[in-house]
C-alpha cells in the first residue's frame, strides 16, 4: 500500500488571514520551564542542569483557528440549528464517514466563482463512476498552486447550492476541496448578490449543511498526484476537538500497488 498525503501545512510563516502564532521553547527553555513547574504545582525543587546539556524537551505552542490547514467542518459550524436536529461538533460525527473510497472530480477548467450541477455531470460522465452513497468526493480545483499566499484566499472556484445538494443526493457525506471554501471566494459572492439581490449566492454549500447534515474538507492539497480519479482510499480522520465546529485532519489517500 502507497499513502498520498492530501494535506496542507499549519506554516506560521505562510500568509493567512488569521495569522498563525508559533511560540517554541527550546530544549534547554523545555528543561527551566519544567523546573519552574514542578516546583510551583508539586513544590519539588528540581535542578535542571544535571540533565544531559542541561536540556529537557522543546515544546510548540500554536495559536491558530480550527480551519487553519487541512480541516474538517461540522454540521455545528453551519449555523446553530439544523433543519434535520441538532448540529453535530466535530467530536460527535460518525469516524466512518471519514476513512471511505474516493472519487475525485477535476474541476481546474472552472473560472473563479461557483460551478452548478452541469459540470459535476460533466465530471462525472468523463470518468465513467458516479459517487456512491459515503463515498468521499474531492474537488480539484487547482487552487492549491496559491497556497501560502493571499491568492490562495481570493481565486478559487467552489459549488453552488444545487451542486452542493446533487452530490449529497447521491448519498455522498463528506465534499472535500484543494480551495480555501467549498463555497466561491468572500469577493465573488458579495458582488454577485450586490448585482442581483440573490441571497441564495451567499455561502450555498455552507448554508446546505443546515438542510442536510454533511461534512466538508476543506485546504485538501496534492490532489494530482492521485493515480486516478477513483480506486483508492481516503482517510480524513479530524482531530476531537470537544465542541468544535471543525477539527484538523491529516488527510491521505491509501492506494493499493
């Protein structure tokens, strides 16, 4: 078995929105700190210079948001309430859903904006396998040639509201995408409700998981160097953050050689 690895890094050193925080203590800090520790919460008085090099061990500290990097949202990240129950965090949603076959649909011809229900047959007829109920589909969009910079957060392509409930009619769980949203860019939304007064335009796909409990992937990277657009296994296990909104994941695809 061959692992893919599909997902993007947490680089505090990247541009972000939100900007990432890494703080480290270095191996010898590591050794003080924890000095310091045992004597404040367990009064122990420890001398850390009779450690090797008078070090201990380092520690990372990030300070960041749950949709930094590869990262699975929840129902619960959708809005407070779903027409269906209760919006589920992401500690809560079923594990299986996230370690399924996967069907990958290429969608890099697409401009900037929302693709509808036409291109995902089109997708779909090309490779000759529709989605089946579980199945994992990724979009590849080509947005991760951007990563780390601010295009990445501004030229992408995403679904409409109708694409987003095609897939999901065919049993489909979890959508995951190389693009910063599974939805089109902030930008290309507002200007098209300015232009038409459509609310329907703002946020779709996110809104759809209020109707129909789902799960997108999304920031998903290296989608073309799967072999194939089907015939592999997808892992996106996210991390149980309690009462989270969404979770980090390590996404791979396990191919059989």
């Amino acid at each position: 078995m061959r692992i893919v690895d599909l997902s993007s890094p947490v680089d505090a050193t990247a541009w972000e929105p939100d900007p990432v925080v890494h703080e480290i203590l270095t191996p010898a800090e590591g050794a003080r700190h924890m000095s310091e520790e045992m004597k404040a919460h367990f009064g122990i008085d420890f001398d850390p210079s009779v450690l090797p090099e008078g070090e201990l061990l380092s520690l990372d500290t990030f300070t960041l948001t749950s949709h930094t990097g590869t990262h699975v949202d929840a129902p619960s990240h959708y809005g407070s309430t779903g027409a269906y129950g209760t919006a589920r965090h992401i500690h809560e949603m079923p594990l299986d859903w996230f370690h399924r076959p996967a069907i990958r649909l290429d969608l890099r011809d697409q401009p900037v904006g929302a693709v509808g229900v036409g291109v995902l047959e089109r997708e779909i007829a090309r490779i000759g396998r529709a989605p089946r109920p579980y199945d994992i589909v990724l979009l590849n969009t080509g947005a991760s040639v951007h990563l780390g910079t601010e295009k990445y957060f501004t030229d992408f392509t995403g679904l409409d509201g109708e694409a987003t409930d095609f897939l999901l009619d065919l049993g489909v769980r979890v959508i995951g995408t190389d693009a910063f949203s599974l939805d089109a860019p902030f930008g290309d939304m507002i200007r098209r409700y300015r232009k038409t007064g459509d609310r329907s335009v703002l946020w779709p796909a996110h809104f759809a998981g209020r109707r129909r409990e789902y799960c997108q992937i999304e920031r998903l990277n290296n989608l073309e160097a799967l072999p194939g657009d089907f015939g592999y296994t997808v892992s996106c296990l996210p991390v149980k953050l309690v009462g989270s909104g969404a979770g980090w994941a390590r996404a791979v695809a396990l191919v059989d050689d």
